[in-house]
C-alpha cells in the first residue's frame, strides 16, 4: 500500500518545518526535492537579510545565500537538526554565521556554486526588501528575524487570499486585508459597502471573519515551526517583537 503523499492538497496533516526536515533525510527523491524547495523558500529572504546587514553587497549575499542552500543537499547540516538541539530558524542562522565566518577568511572569494541553480528560488524582490529595511539600522539578527517574521506573515496572507479567492471575494479582500495591518484608508467601512454592494452591517461582520481568519493562518505558520504550544506561545510573541 502506498504512503499518502504529505504534499497533496488532500493531506490532513501539512508538513511542518520538522517533518520537512525528516522527508529532506529519509524521504523519496521526490519528497526530498519538495522538501528542500520548501525550507529555502521559507528561509531565503532572512537569511540574505541577515548577510546584507553583516555588510554584505546584494550580488555577494545572493551567492552565500545559493551556496548555503547548496551545502544543505549533502545532508549533514538537516540530519543533525533535531528539536532538541533548538529551534530549526536559530539552527539555520547559527550555520549561516559558521558560513559567513568561513568565507571571509578566505583570501581570494570566487563564484561559489559552480554557476548552478540549486532550486527555483524568486529572489528579485530582495534587494526591494532591504532597501526599505535598511533606515532602520537593525543589526544582523534582528534583520534575520524581522525577515523572518516578513515571510510568515506574508504565507499566512497568501493562504488568507487564496481562501477568499476559491470563495469568489477577491474584491472583498482586497478592501478589507489592508485595515488588517493597520495601513490607513481614505474612507471608512460604509464606502466600502457602497462599493461593494453590500450592507455596513455585512460589512463589520466580513472585516471582523478576515481578522479571525488570518489570526488563524498566522498561528499556523508559526506553529509549524515548532513543536509544543508553548514554544507556538513564544515565538508568536518574537513574531510581533522583530515585525515592531
């Protein structure tokens, strides 16, 4: 009988970053490359966060950032991340560091990677991403955390948008998901019913369901980092301290 595949729209059980690490190990070919593909998509912007603020150029921490996520296909770094050694994102900043170290002592730094794409990582946006980051004079780990928090809140809005999408209310999320991160609005709840056709009271009862659902996705972004609940508690509350 065939395992169920953890990737399948129909799994009950999303992979969390643990599981994720142990299909990345033990998994099939294919598991393994999902898997990968997976962690570097959740890691990638913290980490070049993390290099440009050590003083790293954009070009130089695009190829750290590759060359990092070269060295995690040889198995070494993943196979030994359990939870009780920590939390996988200190785990995954703590080897970044050892990197970075490594390579600055060397006297000469060449192309690293050998010119090969690891993986289809979307990195266009990251020398946006840091440019409006940079004013806050934040230092190297506050930026790998503050990025960190960036990419969660940014899957949990993904999910949040895809749900009002399969329902048909693109419209409704696209006037409601601003007021959620507190962005101001030229007008109030009322113009937006008139917009949309609907009555202010079906109105602040959509803006209401919206701040519950993406509380919800939020926490389970978070909680598939770690393992208890109370480790959930905690990084929650990082959450909101490296997004402040």
């Amino acid at each position: 009988m065939n395992k169920p595949d953890p990737f399948s729209p129909e799994a009950t059980c999303p992979p969390t970053q643990w599981s994720l690490i142990r299909l990345a190990v033990d998994g099939t070919e294919d598991q393994r490359k999902t898997a990968l593909e997976m962690i570097c998509r959740i890691y990638w912007l913290p980490l070049y966060a993390f290099l440009r603020s050590a003083g790293r150029s954009h070009e130089m921490a695009e190829d750290i950032v590759q060359e990092f996520f070269l060295r995690l296909l040889d198995g070494r770094l993943l196979a030994s991340a359990t939870p009780e050694r920590g939390r996988f994102r200190s785990l995954i900043l703590t080897a970044l560091k050892n990197l970075d170290h490594d390579l600055r002592r060397m006297e000469q730094t060449q192309k690293r990677g050998g010119g090969c794409e690891v993986m289809s990582i979307d990195m266009t946006g990251a020398q946006d991403f840091w440019q409006n980051q940079e004013a806050s004079e934040a230092t190297p780990d506050q930026a790998f955390d503050r990025a960190w928090a960036m990419t969660l809140i940014d899957r949990a809005a993904h999910r949040l948008k895809q749900h009002f999408t399969l329902e048909g209310k693109e419209a409704l999320f696209a006037e409601l998901y601003p007021r959620i991160l507190g962005e101001e609005t030229e007008d109030g709840l009322a113009a937006v019913a008139n917009r949309l056709g609907m009555s202010a009271a079906a109105i602040k009862v959509a803006a209401f369901r919206i701040r519950r659902h993406y509380a919800e996705m939020l926490q389970e972004e978070v909680r598939r980092t770690v393992i208890t609940a109370e480790e959930a508690k905690q990084e929650l509350l990082h959450l909101r301290t490296a997004f402040r």
